[in-house]
C-alpha cells in the first residue's frame, strides 16, 4: 500500500508582491484539488509575519505528486510566475509514522 505524503511548503514573500502571490495561489489550489491523487490543499498566513505563506497539501502517494508537479498550472503558475515573488523557499515532504 501507497503512503499519503503530506507536504508543508513555506514560503517568505517579498514585499509588496503578497496580494499577487495569494491570487495566483488561489488558482493554484483550485486546479490542484482536481487532481485526483490530491487529498487537500490549504494555504496559510502566519499570525506574526503577513509575508510568510505555508501551503500544508496531501498526496495520495509519492507519484501523485510527480504527477502534480508536472501539471500546467504547477509549471506556469508556481515554478514561472511565483517562485520569482518569494525571498526564500522551503518545502518539506513528509508521510505519518503512527497515528
């Protein structure tokens, strides 16, 4: 049996790009939650720094999120016109190891 893998991608965005940023996220996450190896995907804002987004998404398995990552709106909107709006980038992949 697949593992669900969860991922938890936090993002530092640059000044004055935050409004573009969760618009386009907005379309990110409509079209990702059709992908049928997705199990959610949620954005968050953090209380203290307005400017740090952390996406919090689950997978169905490791090949569903190849499978996302190979999407049209993942190539065109995150990797070419996010990406170039964030200072900084980290992503984690994680799976549960007991529930």
């Amino acid at each position: 049996m697949e593992k669900e893998i969860q991922v938890f991608a936090k993002w530092k965005v640059k000044a004055g790009a935050l409004e573009k940023v969760l618009g386009l996220l907005e379309e990110v996450r409509e079209k990702t939650r059709t992908e049928k190896g997705n199990l959610y995907y949620n954005i968050n804002q953090s209380t203290t720094d307005k400017n740090t987004l952390v996406l919090h998404e689950a997978y169905k398995s490791e090949a569903a999120i190849q499978v996302h990552r190979n999407t049209v709106h993942y190539e065109e909107l995150v990797l070419g016109k996010i990406i170039p709006l964030l200072e900084d980038r980290e992503v984690i992949l994680t799976s549960t190891v007991s529930q």
